[in-house]
C-alpha cells in the first residue's frame, strides 16, 4: 500500500497531530548526532503510547516498508536516521548544505518522544518502569529525594532517551565502576518487528532461566524492534561523593597518575582524562581555569561511605603529587562544574570530529558499519564472517523482513565478505534457516 497508505491509516488509528507527512516538517528529522550525514525520512510518526508504537510497525508491515525508532536523535552513529534509497547519505558531505543532492527515504521514522511517562516508582524491588522517551536524567531527578539513583550517565545525559540508551547500551563515565546499561536494565516491552508486543526479560524478578533475551535486545541499534517499556533498576546513593580535578603538564603523567588509582586499590565511582585537543574544546567555549602549562586533566569522582571517601581521597592526594593543581567539590553545584569541562569538550569533539572509529559507546549505526569486521577476528576473515553472520541470524529471527532500522550496523552491501545468504535468507523464529549448517 506504500507511505500514503501508511499515512492514512495512521491519521485514523493515531490522529493527525501524530502523523507528519509535510516535506518541510519532515526535514526536521533529516539529521542526527552525526549531522554531516542527512536523509529526509518518508513518514514521521509520533505515538503516545506502546499500543501507538504498534500501530505503527503493523502499518509499516502491511505496507512492506522499513521503520527505525528514534530518541532524542542526537546518536553520533547515525542510527536513528531512516535509510536513504538511492544515494547513500554523506556521499557529498564536502558541499554546502545548500547545494547537497539530500536524499529521500522510503521509510517511516517513528519518534518515542511522546512516551515520557514514568509509568512506577517501586523502591522496595529498587525498580522502575519508564517509556523509553524519559530522559536519561529524568530517572535520578525522580527518584533522588527518596535516595536513590540511576547509574549509567552519559555525557550530557541530560538530552539522551532511556529507550537511546537502551539501544546503544551506553556507559558513561560512571561505568568504570557501575557497568553500562545492560547491567541496570532487567526488563523490556518490545513492539517486535512484526508488531507484537512483547516482555522480554525479568521485570521485577531477580532473575529468570532461559535465555537473556533482554542482554540480547541491549545495544541492538533499533534493528530488533522498538523497546516500548523498560525497567530500570535503581541503586541506593552513596552518602558521599567527592569528585577531583588533577591538572598535569604532561598526558603521560596524567596517564600514569591514572593507572596509579587502581594499583593503589581504589575503585573510583569515574573516571576520565582530558588531553590537549578536550581541553582546547572545553576552553573555546568558556575558560576553565586550568593552571597555565596544562596538557592534561584528569578527573576522578569517588563515592561511597564518607570515611572511604576521605581515605581514598588521601590516597588520590598523594598519588597526584606531581600534578599542577588540585580541585576538589563535594556539592552538587561543585562537581558539576567541574565535570562541565569534560562534557562541553565531549559535545565540541563529537560535532567537529564526528567521523571516527567504532567507539563501542555511541554504536555502529550508519557511518561505522562498514569497519565493524575490523573488530571481529582480524585475523581470520572466515570467523570474522561466521561472528557477522551469526549476528545476522539473530537479527533476522526477530526481523525477518528486514523492516527494523535496515542497513544499520552490519556492513551490507558496502564491503566484500557482507552478506551471508545463509544468513540473510527470511525465515520465522523456530524455523530451520535455509542453508545454514
Ligand atoms: C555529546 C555526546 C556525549 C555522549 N557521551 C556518551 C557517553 O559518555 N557514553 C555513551 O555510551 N554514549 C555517549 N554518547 C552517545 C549517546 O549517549 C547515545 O547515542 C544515546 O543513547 C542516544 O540517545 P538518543 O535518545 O539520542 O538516541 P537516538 O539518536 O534517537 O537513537 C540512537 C539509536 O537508538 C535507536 N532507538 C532509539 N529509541 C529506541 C527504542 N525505543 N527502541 C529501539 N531502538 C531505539 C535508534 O533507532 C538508533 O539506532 C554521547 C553522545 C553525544 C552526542
């Protein structure tokens, strides 16, 4: 039935402030993060709900055309960006915007930020239940008076979806000690890709046997369905947190100074070094007050039982001894602006270097898939392919009809060794796969 026929339909299950087919409006949603790269999607829908989610993917089914989720689509990957037919996005990125050929996709961009409710708040399981709209630091500003948190905190966590987060399994600098968002997720919703809605995972359970399913869905880049609920868990806040600046003249004595902290036996809450690129972005925006000579910051949050806290201070003390200054904050205001440095050099870097190597954090999407091999068995392209091509399987068990984020993460068709017919044969979840061993 094609876009129009997805619109109509919409419109009528959705209404039509939900529906938005106008070619200007639609160029709202032509970019993300990864701004060099523009592709103005076919349809962009805006449910309110789960049961709007689905509606959606089941019209985009019947239709025969291809979806992808988006948060708050600010993903430096690309990920959220519908694919574009014809001419790949960012062939022509060295001309002005006004003279790009911007390409038109045929798929429907389906946007969850509508669905910011905190559906529960259950501290007695330390759990809770948000749409993935919610902003990452919606979580911990809920639940804080009541002493609790959520851990994983990406650089500017305050514009990034839970239902982003999800799909990137994101970290943060606070992963160095609580892990990244696959440790803090113990359940989903997930509108699959034939438009069921599904519960994967434990929810409030401690756990549950079978397969991880939900470990499964973490950091699948929206090509597995749109996660439609996610239970979070929420930690106990620490009594005390103290976070430190130590100003270096050199990277390698900030580097050294790192590596100190954890033969020194100290567990930091996070921590993250500055070289002289980030500091260069930090200071172009406002003047840090780094000690003049500075090459390198090192900053270091410690947190936990306010004596621990004082002990490892001491111990971190002593460690930066060569260092050119030392900054401490215990108070909110305090150590924000201490971390505003690291986070105002993060957002300049990724907008003027966006092009870059598969970080892990900010996932594959779009601009890294074609190196995603090169973190597979380098040195053994036939396990490299039997490593994609398993992932494939997995992909298409849930998607058999390639609609979900199509031509995300796995490199097809731009590098040799990609597709594995056996692997991108469309099969049904059970059914034997044509081909495969
Ligand atoms: C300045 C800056 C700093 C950053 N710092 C960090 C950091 O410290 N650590 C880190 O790990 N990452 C970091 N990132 C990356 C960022 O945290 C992730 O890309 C983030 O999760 C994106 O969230 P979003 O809501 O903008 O997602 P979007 O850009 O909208 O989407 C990203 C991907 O998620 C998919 N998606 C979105 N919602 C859903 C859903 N409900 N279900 C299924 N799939 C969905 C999209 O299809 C797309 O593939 C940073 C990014 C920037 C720009």
């Amino acid at each position: 039935m094609g876009l129009p026929m997805v619109a109509h339909r919409l419109r009528r299950d959705l209404g039509d402030a939900a529906v938005i087919t106008d070619p200007v409006a639609r160029r709202t949603y032509e970019c993300v993060g990864l701004t060099p790269y523009r592709c103005t999607p076919g349809l962009v829908v805006w449910p309110e709900d789960a049961e709007g989610v689905q509606a959606a993917v089941l019209a985009c089914r019947e239709a025969g055309v291809p979806f992808v989720a988006r948060g708050s689509g600010t993903g430096p990957s690309g990920g959220a960006l519908a694919e574009a037919k014809g001419a790949l996005p960012g062939t022509d990125v060295g001309l002005p915007q006004a003279d790009r050929a911007l390409p038109e996709a045929d798929g429907v961009v389906i946007v969850t930020g509508r669905m910011r409710r905190i559906i529960e708040v259950d501290l007695p399981n330390r759990r809770a239940v948000v749409e993935p709209g919610v902003l990452n630091l919606a979580v911990s500003d809920t639940v804080g008076p009541t002493g609790y948190f959520y851990a994983p905190d990406q650089s500017s966590q305050r514009m990034r979806s839970i239902g982003g987060n999800v799909a990137e399994n994101s970290g943060g600098p606070h992963c160095v000690k609580y892990g990244f968002t696959t440790q803090h997720v113990s359940g989903l919703e997930v509108c699959t890709p034939d438009g069921d809605l599904v519960r994967l995972g434990v929810g409030k359970a401690v756990r549950s046997p079978g397969y991880d399913l939900t470990g499964v869905f973490i950091g699948s880049e929206g090509t597995l369905g749109i996660a439609t609920k996610i239970v979070v868990k929420l930690l106990r806040a620490p009594e005390s947190v103290r976070t430190i600046l130590a100003a270096f003249d050199s990277i390698d004595r900030a580097g050294a100074a790192a590596s100190a902290i954890t033969t020194a036996g100290v567990q930091p809450a996070a921590a993250e070094i500055m070289d002289t690129l980030a500091i260069r972005a930090a200071e172009a925006v406002v003047d840090r007050g780094y000690p003049a000579g500075t090459r390198a910051v090192l900053i270091v949050e410690l947190d936990g039982p306010a004596v621990e806290v004082e002990a490892e201070t001491a111990a971190l003390t002593a460690l930066f001894a060569g260092a050119l200054a030392l900054r401490t904050a215990d108070d909110p205001a305090g150590r924000a602006a201490i971390w505003k440095g690291h986070e105002t050099a993060v957002g300049r870097i990724r907008r003027d270097h966006p092009v870059g190597s598969i970080s892990g954090e900010s996932g594959v999407g779009d601009h890294t898939s074609a190196k995603l091999p090169s973190m597979f068995s380098v040195d053994d392209l036939a396990t490299t392919q039997d490593d994609l091509a398993t992932m494939q399987l997995v992909r298409r068990a849930f998607d058999p009809g390639n609609r979900a984020n199509p031509g995300k993460v796995f490199p097809t068709p731009r590098l040799c060794g990609e597709r594995s017919p056996a692997a991108l044969a469309p099969c049904r979840t059970g059914e034997r796969i044509r081909g495969a061993g």
